[in-house]
C-alpha cells in the first residue's frame, strides 16, 4: 500500500514583468486604424512584448488571455487562442477570450494573475483589443427585453453618455465647468507627458496600408488635442441631453487600439531574469446601479484596500480611466481628493489619449509602472476604472523602486492577525 500524500499549498506573489500597447486611434473611416484588422493590432504588440524581454522562452508562456467586448469578426474566435498562433507562440501555449466591457483587459490580468497566484500558471500575456472603428459599441447586440419590460434598469443605463448625465445629476456639486476644467488638464498633461518622453517608451509602431496612400508607420496616439481651453470646451454641444454636461470634449472619444501585459509568479520572474515593475497587492471588483455606472470605481477601490488592509491615504498614485470627467471627479470628491491632486493621472487620461474599450485596463497598468520607476517615493497606487451596466474594476500595486518593497506594512499586519484570529 502506497505511502498517503499530501497536495501542495501553492500561494505566490504576482508580478507586473512588462506592459505594451499600440497608439491608439480615432473609430471610423479616417482613423489610423481604418482597414486595419483587430487581431493584427494584438499581434503586434505580443511580438514586441516577447522581442523586449528575450530572457523568457516562448513555450514558457503558460497563456493568453485577450479581452475584447464585441467578440465577432477579427474580435472573435477566441482572440486570445488565434492571436497567440498568429503572432508564432508554440502551439503548445493555449488562450482564451474575455469580455467585461471597460475592463475586459484589466480582467485578463487579475484572471491569469489569480491563476499565477494558485500555482497553474508561471508565466502569462495578458491584454485586451477594441476596433470600435469595425465594431461600433452595441454593435449586433440583442438586450433581452425584460431589462424594459419589467423595469430591471433604467433605460439610461444602456447608453453610457447618459449615465454620466445621471452622474451630474446625483451630485450637482460636479458642475459642466468642473468637467470641462478636468479635461483640458487631461489634455495638458499628456502633452507634458509626451513633452519628457514618458508614453514613446510602452508604444508599439504599426504600419499600416490603404489604398491610394500607401504605408504609413503609426508611432504616437490619434485622439489627442494639445493646447484644448477651457474655452474651447465650453462651446461643444451636449449630445446626451438638451442642455446637458456631458460634451465630446470632457468624455472619452471612440477609438481603436491594443493592449498587452506580461505577468509572472515573483518566484520565476527572478528565475529567468525578468524585470519586475509592479507587485499585485489586491483586486476588486463591484456591482453599482446600471444607471449610474460612473460610480463603480468607488466601491470596487474601497473593496480592494479592505483587502489588502490599506487606507486611501496609502495610496501614492492614481490610474483612473476617464471615461467621462464627471466619472473620475466623483470619485476624488469621494475620497476628499482634490481635482487638480498631482497624485492623480500624472500622464493625462483617456478624454486625451482615447480608451479603446477593452484594452484601457493594462494602459492604465503600464502608465502606472512607468510613474513607479519614475517616484520611488510613492509605494501603492491604483488602476481603476468603471464598467457598462454597473460596475466597477480596482487593482492595488506595489512600487518595487520603493525602500519598503516587499517588507509588510502595519496596516497588513494589522489585517493579517485579524484574518488568523
């Protein structure tokens, strides 16, 4: 009779290895990105992510995790099966599809990380793409009639421009003025950012082909306005509701662009020579009414710092995916942030850079990564975003430029004794 066994406990520390995108693009017929494929786009940028850390073997890659939120066409298929084969993976390195609306991509990363933390996976690509430009948002869905018929959500909470204006309504302190002010300094600061050199380093050139004009190498992003006013902002018609506050200029446009992260198990990172940019700390996600989905950063942050044991006042910078101004400003009133806080979306947001649906997440992650080699003063900061029909996505990294890497803080002791208690 055969000895008995014990199965091994396997919980590891996740890493942030790496982080790529493409620039991003302007949705419709004179974008970059017309009459480029989805898929291609994420080929590219797994390509570049295995080119830029030559360390990691290609059949070390345990899977590919790609979000997209309209799976059909060049976005269907399991994309993140066929992207891993199309871009020269072994056949051996399997993948899959994943879909949560904005944070398809952020998704993908805490799905695979989780995988990483339980010991099934060493090494992972994690990312997500959107081509609004071939799949306009909603486009071939079916809501089931009884969202209507009994009342399940209200109407606004199928159209996001109208949340948002929803949003305005629920806290009338966040006036069109605010909004309008919050997205020209969107503007200004990814202008900065690109000004110092800080965004060329995580994009991917795409050439792309179309008739009549030939190639053109795509090496900066489309969407943005440098030098937008205030006043220029101040002028754009409201197209959700007759005297609204929600304009073109203070929400995040319609765009096409992808994303990819490398993650590994901290353990194997130092194995194979891996730099390490961020430590996973915590994740959350939560559940808000559709109908003002703007919200969903909230509750998913404060669930994500019960988690780790952290407090707001821990955290040193802030990704927040601004989908709408109104969105990102009721969340720093919130959390009793200021507006202007230079802890908050150093490099500008998404109402400058464009937010490619669900690819924004690791865009978020990697601008993050990037501010974390940058101020190793700060050890916490955020990626945060909220989601269509009513939620909202929060992960917690920490900075390993940091003194404190890696040693447990009081607040995670703290929590830590009263979990074992």
């Amino acid at each position: 009779m055969s000895p008995s066994r014990t199965a091994q406990r396997t919980v590891r520390d996740v890493v942030f290895v790496d982080g790529v995108r493409t620039p991003f693009g302007k949705a419709g017929d004179k974008g970059i990105y017309a009459g480029t494929r989805a898929d291609d786009l994420v080929v590219k940028c797994i390509r570049e992510l295995m080119r830029r850390n030559p360390s990691l073997p290609a059949e070390r890659v345990d899977e590919v995790a790609i979000a997209a939120t309209t799976q059909t066409g060049d976005q269907g298929l399991t994309i993140g099966r066929t992207a891993a084969l199309l871009a020269g993976l072994p056949r051996t390195v399997p993948g899959f599809a994943i879909d949560r609306m904005c944070a398809g991509a952020m998704t993908a990363v805490t799905t695979t990380a989780s995988g990483i933390g339980f010991g099934a996976y060493d090494v992972v690509i994690a990312g997500g793409v959107e081509h609004m430009g071939n799949h306009p948002m909603g486009a071939g869905a079916d809501p089931n009639p009884r969202f209507m018929s009994e009342r399940l959500v209200d109407p606004a909470a199928l159209n996001m421009g109208n949340t948002a204006e929803n949003l305005h309504d629920r806290f009338p302190a966040i006036t069109k003025e605010r909004a309008d002010a919050y997205a020209a300094s969107s503007q200004a600061k990814l202008a900065a950012a690109y000004a110092e050199g800080q965004i060329q380093g995580d994009l991917v050139p795409v050439a792309t082909m179309k008739p009549g004009q030939g190639w053109t190498v795509h090496s900066v992003d489309e969407p943005p306005r440098p030098g937008t006013t205030v006043e220029d902002l101040a002028g754009l018609r409201t197209p959700f509701r007759a005297h609204g506050r929600v304009t073109a200029g203070n929400a995040a446009g319609l765009n096409d662009g992808a994303t990819v992260a490398l993650l590994a198990a901290e353990d194997t990172a130092g194995e194979l020579g891996l730099p390490v940019k961020m430590r996973m700390v915590s994740y959350a996600f939560a559940g808000v009414e559709p109908e003002v989905m703007g919200i969903g950063p909230v509750p998913a942050t404060e669930k994500a710092l019960k988690n780790a044991g952290l407090d707001i006042t821990d955290i040193g910078l802030f990704e927040i995916n601004e989908a709408f101004a109104v969105q990102v400003l009721s969340f720093l009133d919130h959390f009793g942030i200021a507006d202007d806080d230079p802890r908050v979306n150093r490099y500008g947001g998404a109402i400058a850079v464009g937010h490619p649906l669900a690819s924004s997440g690791v865009r978020l992650m990697t601008q993050l990564a990037r501010q974390f080699e940058q101020d190793p003063s700060v050890r916490y900061g955020i990626t945060t975003m909220c989601i269509g029909l009513g939620m909202g996505a929060t992960v917690i990294w920490e900075n390993p430029h940091h003194a404190d890497y890696g040693a447990t803080s009081t607040t995670e002791s703290t929590s830590e004794e009263g979990a074992a208690a």
